[in-house]
C-alpha cells in the first residue's frame, strides 16, 4: 500500500488496518493507525440468465435466479412483470425460482430483485420473446394452430360464475376443435354449464374458494394443435364468516320476490337495523319442503358478529315470536361453525355441534331450558355421581312416603266393641238362638256366642260394655216375636 499526503486517501475493499506517517512542521514523520470498522460489503448480485425466445404453445415459464450471489448471503428475492400482455400469472415470487402461466405471444419483460442482510440490493432484467404462430414455420405444409384462453381471472364470492372466451390464430375458426380441461389440481367443485368444454367458450358456475386452472386445446383439421392456460382466482367474501342461515318451512319453488322481500324486511326490523344493511348471499332448497336463506348484516363498523345474531334470532323466531316472519322458522344458525364448545371441544362443522372432549359432556340444563346453545360444560364423572346421589334421594324419600303411610293406616283402624253376655236372661237366650237349627238349642254352646281368652287378653283393642243400645233390644224383640211359635 502506498502512502499520500492527500487529505483523501481511498482503502483497497480488502483493507482492515492503515499505518499512515505524515511529516510534522519541523519535518519530523508521525505515525498513525486507522482502522476499518465492520469490513467491507460487496452487495448481492442477481443473475437471471440471457434473454430467451419460446415457440407456442407454451403453458408455462420457469424464471430461474438461483444462480445470483452475495458474500453474506441472500435473504430475500422478489420477482416481478415488467411489460408483457395481459392474463400472465406469476407464482412464487419470493423464492429464488418463480413460475408464469397464462404466456401468450408477445414480449416479456421479468426483473428480479435481491437483498442481503445489510440491506443492499441488485435487480437483473430477462426478456422473453413468444413469436406469433405464422413466424414458427410450416410443418407439412400446414401452419400450426395458436389458443388463446383468456387469460387470468379473479373473482369474489358471493359472485361464482364466469365464461372463458377462448380463440385461436392460424387456423379457421370453423374447422377447429375446442376441448377444455379442468386442471387435476384444481378445486373439483364447480359446474360447467350447457356442455361448454367443446366449444370456444366455457360457462362456469358455482365456483369456490381456491385457484383454478384450465387448458384449452384446439385441434385444426390436419391433426396440429396448440394449448392455452386460463387462470380463475376465487377469493373468499369480506366478512364471509358472519354469516347466518335461517331454515323455513317452504318449498323454494314457492318463494317470491315479493316474499323475499317481505322477510328481509321483518328480519330487519326484529333486529333493528336498515334493510339495506341486511344483505341476502343465497336463496336456496335445503329439503323439497324446506329453504334456506343466507345473510349477513352490515353496520357502520363492518359486519355484526354471526353468533350475536343467531343468539337473538333464536330467542325471537324460535320462542317468543315463533310466527312473526311470513314462514315458520325451523332452523338458525351460522354458516360457519363458531361454538367455542366452552373451550374443551371442537365444533362439527357438519351438524354444527360440540363435539366435547373425552371425560366432558353437554350442560343438559343450559341446552334445554337455556340459550340452547351446544356446549362442554360438564364433567362425565360429576354427572354420574350427581345421577346416583338423586336416584338414592328418590329411592329413600319414595320408601319414607310408603311407610309413612302404612303406619297412618295402622292407627286409624276402628277398635272393636264387645259386649259381655252374663247377665242375659232367658229371653235374649232364645232370641240368639239360630233360626233353622234344632240340634244346638243351647246359647251356651253358640258358637258366635264363644270368646277366646286371646280376645278377652286384649284389654288395649278391646272394649267392653254392659250398656246395651236400644236399636238393639227393639231388633231383639222383633225376632222374638217373629220366631216365637217356634219354640211355644
């Protein structure tokens, strides 16, 4: 290294320590160190590779910048479209290899941008050119037919239906065959309406969630054919997951416009909010006797919690107010499956119930005669314990009952009345006598007239008594005189 007297001296980028000697006004060297601090940083360099040129058809382009470098390391890498016609897709823009679909002919212009951990960066440039199908050549003869699928859509739900308007170039419109293909990793949820994967435009309908890809080939009449990809993006609905359905007993068939209507505007009112803050998602048949309404509601911070609606519906539509809308309300609930399951179970998103986890169970009581709400609310072994102690509780309470009331009965039986038969002179003798029989004449032997000595123990339940009624003796007198020729 060479020393200056300049006020400026410029390190080597390899220069970590500097000894400098500078003469003093008596002209007399110094020497002085300097170092420098944290190294040096050379900077990512991105490398995307010579420009390229393609021949449709083409259903994708890998851009490749694995090769770019940094001393330190590269830590992130962003790709994006520069120019290009549209409908071009781009995938995994943030790794070193990207994907674009939906190429058509034209010119494409990619940059790719790299950084490193101190923050510096570099971008590199690639140009690919995809040449119109006239400019391939001939094969045989016949030029080689070029699709065009429409490119890349997005949609939004509620909206799920859309046309692919797919053409081809460098072949008669006429004489060519349409075939789309729905792409194996696609959703499989989806319609294609009237047969339209054979003809130059596809009708789709009640599309999902997710991203769709689908490839036209088009067929000329020599054999030669050319393919295309169209991309279909379904994003999810803003507020999507507040959303409520409302079950009535009516056919779908039977519903109007002018009923529709009608209920939007009660179930608007029974919550208290404008009817244009109600929005209807769907109408559709959940029985061929029952519909289901979907909706959400819209207030002046975003969409009102699911869940708070369900809860007031219910309470409203399904107990107070069981006949207020235009038709009998079966069913409320959310669309999607927002129990909390009281934090010890999952919600089925199926039948929208708890699911509890093991040893947990449902709060029968909050569930019945509550909010109705499915829950987890109670221990299994805090139910079985409950269950035997008020079976025992009823079991004893219904035996005390029993015996209670046997030992009443025992206490009101009416003690019996003797009377004692010594005194009874000869008249009463023969009026005790029985009517028809001559062979025991005798009272004394009589045997209703005979009294054990464990009747006459008794002295608690028996009573005894010389007065007798006068009923008695006037019934006496008559049977005597009655049967007195009888023993004249």
């Amino acid at each position: 290294m060479e020393t200056s007297l300049q006020p400026v001296i410029v390190l080597p980028t390899d220069a970590e320590q500097l000894h400098l000697s500078t003469p003093d006004t008596r002209g007399q060297l110094r020497a002085t160190s300097a170092s420098q601090v944290g190294g040096s940083n050379r900077g990512p360099v991105a490398v995307v590779g010579p420009d390229r040129s393609l021949s449709l058809p083409v259903s994708s382009l890998l851009l490749n910048g694995s090769g770019s470098s940094d001393d330190s390391g590269i830590v992130s890498y962003r790709w994006e479209a520069v120019s290009g016609p549209p409908g071009l897709r781009l995938d995994d823009t943030d790794q070193p290899v990207a994907t674009a679909s939906g190429v058509r002919a034209g010119r494409y212009t990619f940059r790719l941008t790299v950084s490193d951990q101190e923050g510096a960066t570099d971008s590199a440039s690639l140009t690919v050119k995809v040449p119109e199908g006239e400019r391939l050549g001939v094969i045989s003869g016949s030029f080689l037919p070029v699709a065009h699928a429409s490119g890349s859509h997005s949609l939004t739900l509620p909206n799920n239906s859309l046309v692919l308007r797919g053409s081809v170039t460098n072949a008669d419109q006429t004489a060519v065959h349409f075939l789309w293909t729905r792409d194996s990793q696609s959703p499989a949820a989806g319609d294609v309406l009237y047969g339209s994967d054979t003809q130059p435009s596809l009708y789709l309908a009640n599309l999902v969630e997710g991203t769709y890809l689908f490839q036209l080939k088009v067929t000329n009449a020599q054999g030669r054919s050319g393919s295309a990809t169209a991309t279909v993006e379904v994003r999810p609905e803003p507020g999507g997951g507040e959303q409520v359905e409302l079950e009535m007993l009516v056919s779908v068939s039977q519903v109007s416009v002018a009923q529709r209507d009608t209920v939007v505007r009660q179930l608007a009112a029974l919550i208290h909010v404008l009817d244009s803050d109600l929005h209807v998602r769907a109408l559709q048949g959940h029985s061929h006797i029952s519909t289901v309404l979907r909706f959400s509601v819209h207030g002046t911070s975003g969409p009102l919690s699911a869940s708070r609606l369900v809860g007031v519906l219910r309470s409203q539509l399904l107990f107070e107010k069981s006949d207020y809308l235009l038709f009998r309300v079966l069913r409320v609930d959310t669309v999607l499956c927002l129990l909390s399951c009281s934090g010890r179970g999952q919600c089925d998103p199926i039948t929208k119930q708890c699911a509890c986890d093991p040893f947990w169970t449902e709060n029968l009581i909050r569930r019945y005669l509550g909010d109705g709400e499915s829950n987890c609310e109670w221990r299994v072994l805090y139910v079985i314990l409950t269950s035997f102690v008020l079976v025992v509780l009823i079991l004893s309470l219904g035996w005390t009952f029993i015996c209670c009331c046997k030992r009443r009965q025992t206490k009101a039986r009416k003690k019996t009345k003797y009377t004692i038969l010594d005194n009874m002179d000869e008249q009463e003798r023969v009026e005790l006598r029985p009517k028809f029989s001559i062979k025991h004449r005798s009272t004394e032997h009589n045997s209703s007239l005979m009294m054990s000595e464990s009747e006459l123990d008794s002295d608690q339940d028996t009573i005894f008594s010389r007065d007798r009624p006068v009923r008695s003796r006037n019934r006496i007198s008559t049977m005597a005189a009655r049967n007195g020729d009888a023993f004249g």
